[in-house]
C-alpha cells in the first residue's frame, strides 16, 4: 500500500517463443530464430484507488 492508500502493483509479461511449448510456439521460435520475429517484455503498473479497494473489500 502507498501513503494514499491505494494499492501499487505491478504485472509483468514476456513475450517471446520458448522450445517444447507446441507447434504453434515451436513455428514462431523458428522465426524468432531466423529473426523475423523479436521477443519483448511489458511491464504494467497498475493502481486500484482506496475507494474501489474498500468496495471490494465490502468496507463501504
């Protein structure tokens, strides 16, 4: 929890095509192998407001 009171989370996700995960992501490692497609990362920051906090949370 922040001094606000609100919630501070954060979610990360990659992006990319790991080996013996079928063969749509074993297409796409192929590709990715061959550079024709790139690997990424996202990270988000994501805010619930003490507000929606307490509704979910049935305090108010």
């Amino acid at each position: 929890m922040g001094n606000d009171g609100n919630l501070h989370l954060y979610m990360f996700d990659t992006y990319d095509f790991n080996a013996n995960e079928g063969p749509l992501v074993e297409a796409g490692r192929r590709q990715m192998l061959k550079r024709n497609l790139k690997g990424n990362f996202s990270i988000c920051d994501i805010v619930l407001a003490k507000d929606e906090l307490d509704k979910i949370w049935n305090k108010k």
